[in-house]
C-alpha cells in the first residue's frame, strides 16, 4: 500500500468526546488481532484512538519529535508540502470513493509524521 495523504471529511471527536476501548469492543480486538496476526502484523501496529484537540488544516500535518534523554515527546503542527518529517507513524482510514463494499475503496490518511533526524523509531540517534 502507498504512502498516500487524503482528507477525509470525517471530523474527529473531542478528546473528552472520544470512546476509548471497552467490554463491548472484545469481538472486534479479537477480529483486528486475528487480521495482524494473519499478515505478519502484530508486532507492527496497533490502536491508537481518534480525537481532535485543535483544528489542522488539510495542508497541515501533526509532526512528533522527542528529546531521548529527556524522555519526552513533542508533537507540532507543520505545512505538509515544506516539513521536513517525512516518516508516517500513525495513519486513519478514509474512503477514496468506491461503493465502499471494495477494499480498494479504503487507504490510510497519514495523521503524524517524523523524521529519523528527530530521533523517531528506527534512527540511529533513537539508537545510540
């Protein structure tokens, strides 16, 4: 799958909005377990929950950069056209168009990006 940006028109919840995880969501982790499972996935995503807490343009990206040996995390809001965070870490889907019955008619809108420079997973600075 290509690392294709679109806007979905699905505003997102509030955090204090937003429903996290709960016993009613059992059948579908176990679903989403099986699917990860399936394709090798496990160890490579997981879950993380939808939610707004200030508007973001549609030529805007949240960016993450972090201080490792102050164990922190930063995230910001950039130009997608001019940052310079180019490794996508957190994704939503969207519907493309489509009847919405074809896989085809789903892709993954890049939500934050980093940059190996920052220190993000993968960097040799994240790794020395």
């Amino acid at each position: 799958m290509g690392q294709q940006t679109i806007t979905s028109d699905r505003a997102l919840p509030r955090f204090e909005e937003a429903e996290g995880l709960g016993p009613q969501d059992s059948a579908f982790v176990r679903d989403l377990v099986a699917v990860l499972e399936k394709h090798g996935n496990l160890d490579r995503f997981g879950l993380c929950l939808l939610h707004d807490h200030f508007p973001v343009a549609s030529d805007e990206i949240l960016v993450e950069t972090h201080d490792i040996e102050a164990r922190t995390l930063r995230i910001e809001v950039e130009k997608a056209a001019t940052t310079g965070h180019t490794q996508p870490s957190q994704w939503r889907f969207a519907k493309t168009g489509g009847n919405g019955d074809e896989a085809e008619g789903h892709v993954c809108q890049v939500i934050l990006q980093c940059t190996p420079v920052s220190g993000c997973p993968g960097s040799k600075s994240a790794t020395s």
